[in-house]
C-alpha cells in the first residue's frame, strides 16, 4: 500500500472516530451555551448515520499481465502525503480560508460567535476555519456524495449546523495535526470537473505534481475551492484570474509571497493546459475501442456477481482481468478486416475463452464497431460481443446442441448412419403454414424442413453431418431425442442467459401479451403439456449471446465441464485485501466421454468437404480442433464456433439494428446489408474467416495439442 493511500484513510478514520466522541469535550462559551444541548444531539444523530466510509479513489482495471487499460471513478483523486505538497500550495490554501490556522484549535471563536450572531439577525457570515472546513467537505464529497439531502444539511445556513461543525473540528484537532489536517483538506476537496484533491487538480490543471506546484498554480487552486463551477479557468477565465490575484494579495498579506512577486504573477495568463483538463476518462470509455468492450463486461460481470456499481467506481481497487491483449487486439484486427466498421448495420464480432475444468478465462471480446459514443463514426456502446444482441441467432450451430442430445438419449452414436433426406415433413412437430406442408388441424400444419441444397446424401454418420450440415438429419434426431432434452442441453453446456431470455433477447416479461415477450426462450422451444415443442430450435433462430456460444465451444473441449466465462483473475482493494465476489462454480454438465466424443465428431468441419475448410485453408490451418458453421433463414446472421485444447471462441456477423432481409457477402472487408438484393452470407464465410485470421495469429509458436480421444460408449448406439 502507497503511504499516501494508507494518510488518506487514516484521515478518514481519525474523522470519525472525532464525531463518535466530539460531545465529551466542546466547551460551553458565552452565546453558545443556549444551543449546546441541541448540538449534542445533533453531533449524536449524526455519528450514528457514520461508518467507516473512506474517500472514493479510482478503480484501476489492468489486463492480465497488469498494464492498466481503464479507470472507473465517480471522483478523480490520487491521494497525496503532506510531504508531496508543495510549501506554496499549503500557504496559499491557508492564507485564503484560515489565515490563524497554526493558531486556533480547530475553531475561531471570535468570528464563530460574530457569525451566530449575524446569522440570527439574518445576515450570513463564514468564519469557517480550515478544519471545519474539512469537516464539511469530508461529509459532502465522502459521507453523503450521492445523498442530495444530507449534501445540504452538512451546508445549511444555520447555528446548530455551525455548533456542530466547531464541535467535531475541537475533537479532530485533539487527534491530528494541524499537517494531517491540512493535507486531509487538500486531499477531500472539489477542484471542479470531478476533479477532487490537490493530486488530481496539479496533473489536471497543470500536467504537473503537487510538490512542484508554484505560487501561481497554488493561488489559482486554492481560490477555486470557494467555488469551483464558478471559477473554472476554462469556463470563467476572467473570475479566475480575479480569484487567483486575490488570493495573491492574501498571501502577501500573510508574508508568504513578496509584493513584486504577487505584481508579477497578476500579470501573467493562468497557465492551465490549453485544451481542458487532463484526466483520463471515468469509465470504459478510457479503454479505447478495442478494449472497451472488454471492460464493459468486467462491470456487467460484477454487478452480475453482487458488487454495485457504487462499490466498483469508488472503493479504488485494482481490477486484474483475464484479458490477452495480444489476444484482443488480433481479434479487433480480424473483425475489422472481414466487416468495415462504419458499414451500415453489421456487426462482426469474435470472443474468445480459454478452456479448463476449473475456470473459463475470456481472454479477448472484440467487434468490427469501435467502442464509444459516436456511431457516425462507427462506435457504439452495445456489448455486442458479450450480449445478448445477435437477435436472428446462430443458425445451424444449435445443432451441437442436438448432436449431444441425440449422444445422451441414446438415439444416435457419433458414427452412426442418420437419415438426411432432401426433404422432410415432422410428423411430431407443427407450424405455421408453409407451402408443400400439409395441414394436420384447425389453423395447424405439418413442420417441413428442407436442406440448404440439393446435393446431400440421403444419409450420413453423425459425424458427416456435423461436417456438411444438413438440415433434415438434425430436426430427426430431434423428433428421436425430444425437445426437453434438446433444449435443456443447449442451457447446460452454456446459453445460460440467452435461454432464460425472451424471444427479443430481453428479461421475460410474464404480464404481457405479447407471446415473444412473456416466456423464456428455453419455455418457448421445449415441451409443455399442449406441445413437443419447436422443430426449429435445432436451426438457431432465436437472440442469442456470442460470448456464451464461445463457452459452449470451451464446455465441449474441457471434458463436458462448464464453468462461468469470467474475465476476472483478481481483484484488490486499496489496501492491496483481496475483494470477494459471488463467481458461480463449474458444474460436470455432460458425461465426460460425451464431450470427448462430441469434440471429435465437430472435428472435421475445417477439413475438405467441411463448411468451414475454405475459411481455413485461407491460413493454411493444420490444428487438430472442433467446429461448426450456422446460418440463419435468408442469411440474415450467421455464426462460427470453433476451439482447440488452448482456445476456444464464437464469431458472429449480424444486424445490430434489426431490419428485415439478409447480408451480402461481397467478399473480405465488404458485407452488406444495405441494398442486399440476393442475401448469401454463410457461417463458412466471414464467421469463420474471422475466427480462423484471428485464432491462427494468436497460436502462433503455440504447441500443437491433440483433441481428446472419443468414448467408444458414443461410438455406435
């Protein structure tokens, strides 16, 4: 812990510890007996509402090998120790607010009482010294920030309040110097602009420290406490450089600045950075935009887990992530080759998870679009990566889900022959009308399904079909397996949010009417006692999380174990205490020779023959690894999974905005779906492609590791 962090806690307590006890020792002195009782009780009231609440700092988020990529603050403040202030900062500060600082104890009784008694005839008078001035500060900036009542009750225009201010100051100044008080107020201050504390406004304002503040810097900060909006260089430069002179003048008044001295500086412009303070941004706006997408998951992540957003953006942690930034930044390169970001309503997004039987590390969450505010630009606040925002789904790679189903009911082993024809009509299945499909009741008709092209076998093993894809083979196996366990497999190995959402990808709203709105997408598709259940879940029609298929994809290749895709590998309070928070545990969600074996049967997909070999031999991959390509009806999105024993990971190429009709692939770094006439975006094409350019790179000199061997129990049924 810095000594500057370990003062300014220590101020902090030694604050609150004077309220507990401030009744036992404030005197009763001439006009300020009649309200004693009432201050006692005020003072009291108050020091049950306190705790120990130390000033908000920023929060520091670092990738995983500790380089910090954004801080989150509701107030910008670097603890600073009295012996970092510069000696013209603190006579500057006391010249102006409490000239009889080093000689008062902690009140200045004679302009106390001129002021009670101004205040009673309805005129308002400060008096303040600096250390109730401290007081006030530390309950307005620290004890109530947020709380807007308790803001102007710690400021109020009244005796009682001033009673109370003087008789927490006396106790205070019986526990701390007059350095540590001083240096508390220096530290507990607004400077304006979120800017807080002496350390936060030198680099600000100056680009500078705070020991090497000079008297002109320290005369323009220490006027601007009065009141900063209004003497914001920047905003007021006129009423700044008025409140500097002044306190010029003060200083030469207390004999801590020469007279020529004071000329001079009066005549010279304020010196403050020419284009605004210099802070860095206040939330993961400060991570760019190719790593604010990873921070945003980090703060939806936590808030997830129990913590507030008040606790991550003020308690001054340091927040080590599980972010590669290599990793990151070959992700945003292959997203961006394969879609422009400025191109209208299409997103291209990859993330990527690092599998293991005992954590799922996300290591890299990234988009073609920047992120940031301005979508003119390309930029937007969406977590597109992580999120629940691909709303036309991942088409055929649900038929994972399906594969394993069909390996734990029974129904089929990974080199058994299915049946695929060109053709099929769901005798178990309904829908609504279709052409060629015949009608089976009142308003209720037969669900038809047809593969992609003509050219499929009328047959295939399990294995082949996850290779080529078809799409009758699959809603088959369905019909054999049954939807419930269909479905339930798809939560178990890894859509955890995106089926316990709506059919809009949103938090199921049970009230309403509207039937996409009311249910679960995991109640929509599976069975109920009036239904079988959906035929189409196995073709990935519905709103579904990038993220949380690359954690299917690492489920798959950690032996059938699923563990929360976290992006924390640690994080520690000011104090250098590590900081709890609720992470789910990993869960055995399939038989482990099942993954094995469906690992296997994925694991022709990048050969030739498979939907994804074109996208690989673009790379010349050789990895041995599993996959699977997914396109949805009239290509509006499609989607690629794919992992190796090191990584695993979801591309995913889509309408952020909604809208009807397709994608059009016209090749590397021109999708469209703007004017798409004759929609042929596929998951081998830019899905894969983005997976592949990106993966490629980051394995690269990596070993090369073996899939693990298939369970002859999944074999053959």
């Amino acid at each position: 812990m810095r000594k500057s962090d370990g003062l300014l806690k220590l101020l902090g307590l030694c604050l609150l510890a004077g309220v507990l006890v401030a009744g036992l020792l404030f005197p009763v002195v001439g006009a300020a007996g009649v309200m004693s009782n009432q201050a006692s009780e005020t003072v009291d009231d108050m020091s049950s509402e306190l705790a120990d609440v130390p000033p908000p700092l920023v929060t520091n988020v670092t990738d995983a090998q500790g380089n910090r990529i954004a801080t989150l603050y509701e107030q910008y403040r670097i603890p600073t120790a009295s012996d970092e202030i510069s000696e013209a900062m603190k006579w500057a500060m006391i010249s102006v607010e409490d000239r009889r600082f080093y000689q008062h104890r902690g009140v200045d009784w004679k302009g106390t009482l001129r002021a009670a008694i101004s205040t009673s005839t309805g005129n308002t008078q400060g008096a303040s010294t600096l250390t109730q001035q401290y007081v006030k500060n530390y309950l307005i900036n620290v004890v109530y920030r947020g709380n807007e009542l308790g803001q102007q009750k710690a400021q109020e225009v009244s005796i009682a309040r001033k009673l109370k201010e003087a008789r927490i100051a006396i106790q205070l100044e019986t526990k701390m110097s007059k350095e540590q008080i001083l240096t508390g107020y220096l530290n507990v201050v607004e400077f304006s602009r979120k800017i807080y504390g002496i350390g936060a406004a030198a680099r600000s304002y100056f680009g500078t420290t705070p020991d090497k503040l000079n008297a002109a810097q320290a005369a323009l900060l220490a006027g601007m406490v009065n009141n900063p909006p209004k003497f914001d260089p920047w905003n007021h430069p006129e009423a700044a450089t008025e409140r500097r002179n002044w306190v010029l003048e003060k200083m030469v008044e207390n004999r801590k600045l020469a007279p020529e001295d004071a000329r001079r500086i009066a005549a010279q412009d304020l010196g403050v950075l020419p284009d605004g303070p210099e802070k860095p941004a206040s939330n993961c706006v400060g991570a760019g935009p190719g790593n604010g997408f990873f921070c945003q998951y980090v703060e939806d992540y936590l808030i997830q887990s129990g913590l507030t957003k008040d606790e991550i953006y003020t308690g001054g942690w340091t927040i080590r992530t599980t972010m590669d930034q290599k990793a990151n930044n070959e992700a945003k390169r292959a997203a961006e080759e394969q879609v422009d970001k400025t191109e209208d309503n299409v997103a291209n997004t990859l993330s990527l998870v690092r599998p293991g039987k005992e954590r799922h590390e996300v290591v890299a969450l990234a988009a073609n679009r920047d992120y940031g505010p301005d979508k003119e630009q390309g930029e937007t606040f969406y977590a597109l990566p992580s999120g629940i925002y691909n709303k036309e789904g991942a088409g055929s790679s649900y038929k994972v889900f399906t594969a394993a189903a069909a390996l734990q009911q029974g129904v089929a082993g990974i080199y058994d022959t299915i049946q695929t024809p060109s053709f099929h009509v769901s005798n178990v299945f309904t829908s609504g009308r279709k052409p060629g499909c015949p009608q089976v009741g009142r308003g209720t008709w037969a669900y038809c399904v047809k593969n992609s092209s003509p050219n499929y076998p009328s047959s295939n093993t399990l294995q082949g079909a996850l290779q080529t894809s078809p799409n009758t083979g699959f809603v088959i196996l369905e019909e054999k397996a049954g939807m419930g366990p269909v479905v339930d497999m798809a939560s178990k190995l890894g859509l955890r949010d995106t089926m316990a959402s709506n059919m809009y990808g949103r938090q199921v709203k049970p009230d309403s009417e509207d039937w996409r709105a009311n249910r679960s997408q995991h109640d929509w598709f599976g069975p109920d006692e009036n239904s079988p259940g959906q035929g189409s879940f196995t073709l990935g029609p519905s709103p579904v999380s990038g993220l949380e298929m690359a954690n299917v994809a690492a489920t798959i290749m950690s032996g059938g174990m699923w563990c929360p895709p976290t992006p924390i590998a640690e994080i520690t309070d000011r104090n250098g205490k590590k900081v709890p928070f609720n992470e789910k545990p990993c869960e055995r969600v399939v038989d482990e020779g099942l993954a094995n074996t469906l690992a296997v049967g994925m694991s022709k997909d990048d050969l030739p023959g498979g939907t994804a070999a074109r996208a690989a031999s673009t790379v010349d991959w050789t990895r041995p690894m599993l996959g699977k390509t997914g396109t949805t009806q009239n290509n509006g999105s499609a989607s690629f999974i794919g992992a190796t024993p090191q990584l695993a990971g979801a591309a995913m190429v889509f309408r952020p905005d909604g809208g009807s009709g397709g994608l059009c692939y016209h090749g590397v770094g021109n999708v469209t779906s703007k004017g798409c006439v004759n929609a042929n975006m596929f998951g081998g094409k830019t899905p894969a492609q983005t997976w592949f350019s990106a993966v490629s790179k980051i394995l690269e000199g990596e070993p090369v590791e073996p899939l693990p061997q298939s369970d002859p129990r999944y074999e053959h049924m």
